[in-house]
C-alpha cells in the first residue's frame, strides 16, 4: 500500500474526529449558550478611527452592536492583555476560533495577524467605564495600569517610561457583545496587577465563560490603585469558586510564586464538554 494512501486514511480519520467532536458540541452541555442583547459602550467608547487602528482597517462591529465575528466561527477565545498574542495566537489553527485581543499598548497591535478571525479592543479593562493613566514601562508586557513601585526585583523591567491616557471599559462589555450562538471557550487576564478587577467587571457574564486563565501577581512589583489590584492567590480562588469555577492547575510558576497562572474551568459545564475540549485544545493550556 502506497505512503499517499494511507496518508489520505490519516486525514479522512482526522476530520471525522474533528467533525464527531463538534457534533458532540452541538449536542453537549458545551453547546454555546446565548448571551444578552449588548449595550452600546464598544461603539460609545471606541470610536471608529480606534477602531480601525487596531484591526488593520476593518470594522470589528456589526448594525447590532455584536461583535462582527466571520462565518463559520464557533468559539471565541478572550485574551485580556494580549500583547503580542503569544498565548493565544495558536489557536487560530482552528478555523472555527477566534480571538478577541483586549490591548491599550498600541505599540503591540501591528503584530497581530491581519485577519478577522483577530478581533482587536484597543483599551484597557477595569471596574468603571472612562479614561486611567496607563503606566507604560522599559519592558513593555510589564505596562499595567498600576504605578509601579521600583522593586529591584524585577531588574529595573517595571520603569515607566510613559504615563498615557487610555480608555477603559468593562469585560462584561466585551463578553456581552458576543453574539448568540458563539460559545465563549476562554477568557485570559496578562494585566500585571488588576487580574481579579478584570475577571470583577465581567460580572455575572463571566458565568458564560467555559475556562479562565488568570495570572496572580505575589512579587510586589506594583503599587494598589485606590486599595485595589495586587490581589492574592486566595482572594482569586475565593472570588472564581463564587462564580462557579474550580482551580483545576497552575502554570509558569516563578520559583518564589512572584507570578504565576491559575487555570480554572466553570464546573457547571457538561463533564462530556470537558472531555470535548481537552480533547481539541488540552487538557493543562485550555
């Protein structure tokens, strides 16, 4: 039997698994679940220049207010402080992915693939809808919201070089905006300090999220904003067990636990939509 054939067995059986997995989506408690009708804040504070910045021209919002997600997109993955996209960018592997990449640095949106399955939000997330100073510093994945404080720790990584204004909004603002029929299979916070405000802001919506991926900050790398960020690992854990999410790993831990991320995963899903995305995307990662 020739390589080209049992080649072409390899790709027949690769695409049967793919598609009896989304068939089990469908049919699963990891069937997407609608979301509310969103509120006008994208389009009231993001106007449409902002817009096309970070999107390489293209309007990321529909007549609806919806995000303007392309055909054939299933899932969403929301990456809070995405940089350059190194966590999620993969994921565009999938064709029925997308990837929602929440940044204020506009300095990291040209490295983001010009494509729409990328839908950029250029500005920061937080608790109240407005403009904050956005601490840009000598490394720029170290910017935060939050001042830094100097620690020698960090190497001198934490300097602000800049202080800029930034429009905020809230996650729930974000999630809300997803259309009906899209499952949202994940949602990251990378935002050095307000991780747990970020996850706070999506209020009840974060129930519809299937898995998290937060980052916690022990090193004391930045300074409270008005008593709030820099919250501990306990008041994480304690604050996602109340949405209904369980700590089920811990990944890129420092040796003195300065950072890390806490990967939980919303237990009122269907144990068979576990499975599922596991399968699909990992177990630990996803």
């Amino acid at each position: 039997m020739s390589a080209d054939v049992n080649l072409r067995r390899v790709d027949v059986r690769r695409t049967a698994l793919i598609a009896f997995s989304l068939g089990i989506a469908g049919l699963s408690g990891c069937a997407p679940r609608s979301g509310p009708a969103p509120s006008r804040t994208l389009a009231q504070h993001l106007p449409p220049a902002l817009r096309a910045s970070a999107n390489h021209g293209r309007e990321i919002l529909g007549a609806d207010g919806f995000l303007a997600l392309p055909e054939g997109v299933r899932r969403v993955w929301v990456d809070v402080g995405a940089h350059h996209l190194e966590t999620t960018k993969a994921e565009l592997r999938y064709p029925d992915v997308a990837v929602i990449a929440i940044e204020p640095l506009k300095e990291a949106w040209s490295y983001w693939p010009d494509s729409n399955r990328v839908i950029g939000i250029p500005v920061a997330i937080y608790l109240e809808h407005g403009t904050m100073d956005f601490h840009v510093n000598a490394l720029d994945d170290t910017s935060s919201l939050l001042e830094s404080t100097g620690d020698d720790r960090t190497g001198g990584l934490t300097r602000t070089v800049e202080v800029r204004k930034v429009p905020v909004i809230r996650l729930e603002d974000v999630l809300n905006a997803v259309p009906e029929g899209i499952a949202i299979a994940y949602v990251k916070t990378d935002v050095q300090g307000v991780d747990l405000q970020v996850l706070q802001s999506a209020g009840e919506s974060l129930r519809r999220v299937e898995r998290v991926r937060s980052e916690v900050t022990n090193l004391g790398a930045y300074k409270k904003l008005d008593g709030k960020g820099m919250a501990t690992e306990n008041e994480m854990r304690t604050y996602l067990r109340k949405m209904g999410f369980e700590l089920i790993a811990e990944d890129g831990v420092q040796a003195d636990r300065g950072w890390l991320d806490q990967i939980y995963v919303n237990h009122e899903r269907a144990w068979i939509d576990r499975l599922w995305h596991d399968f699909r995307f990992g177990a630990v990662t996803s």
